[in-house]
C-alpha cells in the first residue's frame, strides 16, 4: 500500500468543474478514492467525473446555498455508503480596490469562499461524527488571504478566514479525530491567467509550453496537478497526525505558514496610556513592524 492510498475511502470535491479542483479530484480517484465532483455548471462537472474514472459523480450547485452542501454530503452517502475527505474548492474572484468594490463583488466572493467552506464543512463535519470513523475538512486559503494583496479586499479577507476556520476547527474536531488543515496553492489556471505580471505566458502555455523553471521555483506557480499531492497525502493515512496547518503547494515549492503570534509584547502595570506607549513604541515595537502584501521576485518573462 502507498502511502497515498485511499482505497475505499469518499471524497467530494467543490468546484471541481476545471482548475485546482479538476486536478484534486482525479489525483483523488486515482489514489483510489470515489469521489463526489462539484460546480456551477453540471457540465464540467460530469467532464471531471468522467476523467476521475468509474468512482466519481457529478453533481451541480452553488456551495453558497446551505442545500447544496447537505445535498453533496447525502450524494455521497447514497452513491458510496460514506465520506471521508471534504475539499472545499470552489472560488471565485471579483477584484477592485477599496474604493471602487460593490457591494455584490463583496458578497459574492465572502458568499462563495466563506459561507461556501463553512456550508460544506458542517454538513461533512456533521456527517463524519456520526460515522465515528474520522476525516479529513481540507480547505483553501490563498497568499491574498496569508499577506494581504492589492485591489482583493473581498477575496483576502475570506480567504485569511478560511485558513481561521482550520485553526478553530481543528481544536473543535480533534476528539473526533477529524483533521482539519488549510491548503493555499498556487498553480496556472483560469484565475492566475488574469494575473497582469503573467500575461505574457498566457499563449504560451495555452500552446503547451511548460512554465518556465524560474516561475516554478521562484512565484511557486505549476500547473494544477502540482497541487493535487498535497490533497491526497492530507486525506491518505499518511496525514493522519496533521491538523490545524495552513501548508502551501505550487510548482516547485511546498511550505509550511507559520500561525498570527506576538512577535513583541512588553508588559506596564496599570496598562498603557498614550505617553506611555509613544515611550516604548521606537525601542521596543518600531523594530519589528511586519511586512504586508504579497511580494513575489520579479521575473523576466518577455
Ligand atoms: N490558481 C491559484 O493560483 C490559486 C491561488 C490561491 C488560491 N486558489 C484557490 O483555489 C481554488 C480553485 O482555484 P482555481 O484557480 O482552480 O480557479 P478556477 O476559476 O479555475 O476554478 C474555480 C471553480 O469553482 C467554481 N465555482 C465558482 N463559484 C462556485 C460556487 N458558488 N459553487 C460551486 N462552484 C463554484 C467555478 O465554476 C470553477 O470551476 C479557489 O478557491 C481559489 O481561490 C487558487
């Protein structure tokens, strides 16, 4: 047995029409899992399934809707007889700055990415306890969500929520022996295609060149399948110890993100007023301000 097998073992993927999704879900199926494909559209939904092989199913909906969720989690009782590994996938972006987002770009991506992780990870959760056997709540998170990124307000701030959700999850499922950890890939896909810095790749790739190794080591950009070990090793024996991590995958790269901790803490008794803190600020606090916003190397890619 491989250390990735998951003979036996049911998945459903979210957003699994095309993309990180597409890719997870026949690395799934190929590990010998049977697997539950979701999207927006049935279509592409049934084309994943068809390339996942014989194990999988298709089924259409919104994550948005709390029915699709129970819906997806009753398909894989009844096609399968159980569920083991959720992965809450689907996404969508409607970047703008600040200033200029409407209030529909906002829902829309916290409806999606937020409400559509916390939907399918409850029903799963919910079904996972009373099977009693375990699980595995993958959920992902992004670098906009980890650093901050310019003109993604709706996207980073649903997607530093997510990887939040593993963090409490993981504490509140570990009795049963539920894991829950964050994923925060990055690959070349409908979505990173729009990237302006990766414009001049796009019909190169879209001509069957491979990412250039720069791209690969230096931004942690691959194609999808580069991300899809991470999901099987999370839902195979071999992540069994594993919970409550935001781990990124891409290209080349594979990392492990530290949690939010105090990097300085200085303690006043009575607490700290103004003066006091103007104080202490430049010895103590000025020295450590954290960076912010995702900075990648630049590339030459003309
Ligand atoms: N591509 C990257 O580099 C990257 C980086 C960080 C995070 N991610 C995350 O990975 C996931 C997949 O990204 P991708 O690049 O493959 O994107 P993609 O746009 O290629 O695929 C997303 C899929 O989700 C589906 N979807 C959108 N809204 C949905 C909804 N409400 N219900 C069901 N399905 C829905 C879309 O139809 C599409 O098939 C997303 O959560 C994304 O935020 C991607």
């Amino acid at each position: 047995m491989s250390a990735g097998d998951l003979t036996g073992k049911v998945a459903i993927v979210t957003g699994a029409g095309q993309g990180l999704g597409r890719a997870y879900a026949v690395a799934l199926a190929r590990a010998g899992a049977s697997v539950v494909v979701n999207d927006l559209e049935l279509r592409v939904a049934e084309e994943t399934a068809a390339l996942a092989g014989g194990r999988a199913t298709a089924m259409a909906g919104d994550v948005g809707d709390r029915a699709t969720a129970d819906a997806l989690v009753a398909r894989a009782v009844e096609a399968f007889g159980r569920l083991d590994v959720v992965v809450t996938n689907a996404g969508v972006l409607r970047d703008a700055v600040l200033w200029k987002m409407t209030d529909e770009d906002f829902d829309l991506v916290v409806r999606t990415h937020l409400r559509g992780t916390f939907l399918c990870a409850r029903a799963a959760a919910i079904r996972m306890r009373e099977q009693g056997q375990g699980g595995r709540i993958i959920v992902v998170g992004s670098p906009a969500g980890q650093h901050g990124n310019f003109g993604q307000t709706n996207y980073g701030a649903a997607k530093a929520g997510i990887v939040g959700f593993a963090r409490t999850w993981a504490a509140e499922l570990a009795r049963a022996e539920i894991t829950v950890n964050a994923i925060v890939p990055t690959a070349w896909t409908a979505m990173t295609a729009t990237i302006p810095i990766y414009k001049p790749l796009v019909a190169r790739v879209a001509a069957g060149e491979p990412l250039p190794a720069a791209v690969r080591r230096e931004h942690a950009v691959g194609m999808p399948e580069d991300c899809a070990g991470l999901v099987v090793f999370l839902a195979s024996s071999a992540g069994s110890g594993i919970t409550g991590q935001a781990i990124g995958v891409g290209g080349d790269c594979l990392c492990l993100y530290s949690h939010p901790s105090e990097v300085v803490t200085e303690v006043r008794g009575g607490g700290w007023n103004v003066d006091a803190i103007a104080a202490t600020w430049q010895e103590h606090f000025a020295p450590q301000l954290q960076p912010y916003g995702i900075r990648l190397p630049k590339l030459e890619l003309a």
